[in-house]
C-alpha cells in the first residue's frame, strides 16, 4: 500500500505547461507538484502528506488509489483499448448507463454520455434547442443561466455561466442568452445550515425573462442545485421547486447543472433527489469516474428522447457526439465507482455525516475575517474578508499557506476557501482538516 510519495523527476524546466486556471507565474515561482495519493491524502514531490479537502477537484469521493477502480481500468486496457462511439458500441456503456439510470430520478430514463462536466453542459443546451426545433417550435432559441453560476468551459456553458471572470476575456459569446439572479444574499443568509430560510421567490425573477423575451422564445434554464465553483452557494428552501414550476407552466426545459452535487455530495445520487424536484436533464461528470478517467455525460427524459426517435429507423437522431463518448476506459472506472458507493454505502454516509461536518466548519466563524459560512452536505464555503491588496489575495494566500505550510489541500474562489472532502472522510480527520483551515486563517489575517 502506498503511504509516501514515490520517486519522481521533477522536471528542471517548467515553462512549457500553459496551466488551465492557474496563477502560472506564482505557481512556477513556488510549485505545487503532486506525486502520488492514497485514500485521504496526496503525497508531494518532497515528501510530505498532504490532507485532501477538496476530493481532488470535487470527484474524488470514494478517495483515492481505489485498486478497484485501478484493476478495472488495467483490466480493460488490455481487453478493449478503445472501441469507435458512433454506429458502434461496447456493452459496457450499455450497463454504465443503465446503472445511472436506476440511481437517477424516475422519468429520467436514458444517458449521453461525454467526456466532461463541460461537455454535459454544452450537450444538454444542444439536446434543448434540437427538441424543440423537431417539436416545431424553432423559435425558441433562448438560453437562462444564472449569475454566479458555472457550466463548463465550452461556448454554451461559458455563455450561460454567471462568473465574471470566466466570461469577460471572450467577447459577447453566444446570442440569446439571459440570466437570472445569483440566490446569494449576505444580510439574509449568512452563516447558514443546509439550504437557506430566504430566497425561494429569487425564482419568480424567471416570471421577468418570460414576460421580457415571450415564453416562446425560451428553450431551457440550467442551474446549479448548488452553485460549488463560485464559492459554496446552496439554493434556498422552495427555490428550486418554484423554478420547476414556472418552468412547466411557460414550456421551458429545465436542467440541473449535477457535475458537482450528482454522485453523493449532498447526500444523494443526485441533488433532484434530495429537493424532491424532477428536472428535464441532468449533467453528471466528475464523482462518475471518481476522478480516475475522464468522463460525463446527460440524463435525459424519456419524453424528451423520444421525441428524437422517428422517421428513417437507419437516419441518426441527433447530430451530436465526441470521438471518446463512453470511452472502455473509463466506462470500467464507472462502473467500479458505482460498486464502492454501493457497497459502501457512501451516499447513506454522507447523510449522516453532514451534521457534524456543519457543526466542525461552523466552529470558524469567529477566526480572524471569516465573514460568513455555507454548509450543505459534505461541503462548504468560508468567506474571508479582502486585505489591503485587494479581493483574492487573501484567499491565494490561503491557498499556499495550506499547502506549504500546513499539509492541506482545499478549494479557493477569490477569498472563499471551498472545503469538500471524499466522502470517505472520517470524523477524527474531519477535525483535523478544520484544525488545519484554523491556522491557515489565522496565518494569513
């Protein structure tokens, strides 16, 4: 068993990796190089045992190192390295799905699969506007985020994501987008348990975009049941079912954007399940795989897949589809990962756990700066107030001083470190990720 970092070359010379989401310059200045990892904890390149908070990056659940999932992989590369997606297929994309499909809600009977959160996203906004240009309703081409939410990377995704950052460099995107109002609200929910007392009429803002652009020009609104890049933002009671309901009464398909909450994080398989809502699509990656190959993927209704399913039986349904959909890979880490959170009951776990991980991360609230807490399952959002540099410094800090400085891994949006271990954490270790958060506040007040 693994329980220190292996040998590994650290390259002399880091120029040549362009990093995704990083401050590259600081990072070369200081890197951050992992080297292996096992159950709880990565190892680094010099030595050290590090703590992971974050589930890697919100989809290690089961932890890591599984050899399951490892001999699964192994086992399947030396079977079926890969196998063509289109006019062709293996039949374990056939029982990953039907997998998912039992743990999804009823209704949501069939799975796209893809290779990424952002891909589920820009996959499901196509499925929309193709529904309705084959229901003979093609003027409904509009697209609703959200504020503050996050949807992926592509085009569609970043157009109908609400994160400033991530929209501002690439001009004005996809046409026909709007957005709805971010569910945050400071002075009413701040240092909340769970999903928040305030909010649920933040819904009707819909009823606005409807009566401004005409019902029918509306295709869908995509959603996260908790907005986890922005930092941590659970969705209010009743707001979600209110969403459902305008949704249904104006024709427009709703989403739920699961890439993050889908595969135990709040609790459940999926977040629709823990609100009691059934939405149009759901977008799944990330926790599918636990992390270990990449994949994603769209759960559909069958009313909407069925939609597709005339003319020509020998004509192709939809136009759509990625050269690695259900790639043999990583549909046999799939289907391992679905074995552990069964056999282990992980998304029972998470249940329970989630009262004592509310009451652990609330127990900061008087650290130096700490200006408000979110907790929902196993997850949370700190916020720091800025420093004098400016908003995102003190959080970067953060970041380093956890790393380097305290042996722990955690999440940063500006100055909101995100915490949201595998959901194999235990309650001693718990405690220690909430020590170690402790002294990296005070250490960077």
């Amino acid at each position: 068993m693994l329980d220190k970092s292996p040998a590994l070359n650290v390259p002399n010379d880091l120029a040549a990796f362009w990093m995704p989401f990083t401050a590259n310059r600081a990072f070369k200045a200081a890197p951050r190089l992992l080297a292996g990892a096992k159950d709880m904890h990565y190892f680094t390149t010099d030595g050290r045992k590090v703590i992971d908070g974050a589930a890697g990056m919100w989809c290690c659940n089961v932890g890591h190192g599984r050899t399951e999932i490892a001999s699964a992989i192994a086992k399947q590369a030396e079977t079926l390295d890969f196998a063509p997606p289109f006019q062709f297929g293996i039949p374990q994309a056939f029982e990953l799905a039907s997998r998912i499909v039992e743990l999804a809600p009823k209704g949501l009977d069939h799975v796209f699969f893809c290779n990424s959160g952002s891909e589920a996203a820009d996959t499901a906004l196509k499925i929309a506007l193709a529904y309705h240009q084959i229901n003979g309703q093609g003027g409904r081409i509009r697209l609703i985020g959200r504020e503050r939410g996050y949807h992926g990377v592509g085009f569609g995704g970043t157009s109908v994501g609400g994160i400033v950052s991530n929209r501002k460099m690439f001009g004005a995107l996809l046409t026909g987008v709007d957005h709805l109002q971010s569910t945050y609200n400071r002075d009413k929910q701040a240092f909340s348990k769970g999903e928040p007392e305030w909010g649920a009429e933040l819904a009707d803002e819909l009823e606005r975009l409807v009566n401004l652009h005409g019902a029918n020009t509306i295709a869908a609104v995509i959603v996260e049941p908790m907005a986890g890049s922005t930092g941590v933002l659970p969705t209010p009671k009743g707001y979600l079912k209110r969403l459902r309901e305008i949704t249904q009464k104006h024709g427009i398909l709703l989403i739920f954007d699961e890439v993050i909450t889908g595969f135990g994080r709040l609790g459940y398989a999926f977040a629709a399940e823990r609100y009691g809502v059934l939405p149009d699509m759901i977008t799944f990656a990330k926790g599918v795989t636990n992390g270990a190959a990449p994949m994603g993927g769209v759960l559909v209704r069958d009313t909407i897949h069925d939609a597709f399913m005339t003319g020509p039986a020998n004509a192709v349904e939809l136009f759509h589809g990625y050269t690695y959909s259900a790639h043999p890979l990583a549909c046999a880490a799939g289907l391992a990962t679905l074995d552990i959170y069964r056999d282990e009951k992980l998304f029972e776990r998470a249940r329970n756990l989630e009262p004592k991980f509310a009451d652990a991360v609330m127990s900061l609230r008087n650290e130096p700066n700490v200006v408000d807490i979110r907790t929902v399952g196993i997850t949370a959002g700190i916020d720091l107030a800025p420093n004098e540099n400016g908003p995102g410094d003190r959080g970067f800090a953060a970041l380093r001083s956890g790393f380097h400085d305290h042996d722990l891994m955690m999440r940063i949006a500006g100055d909101t470190l995100a915490l949201t271990p595998p959901l194999i954490v235990s309650d001693d270790q718990v405690g220690e990720i909430i020590d170690k958060v402790a002294k990296v506040i005070r250490a960077v007040a």
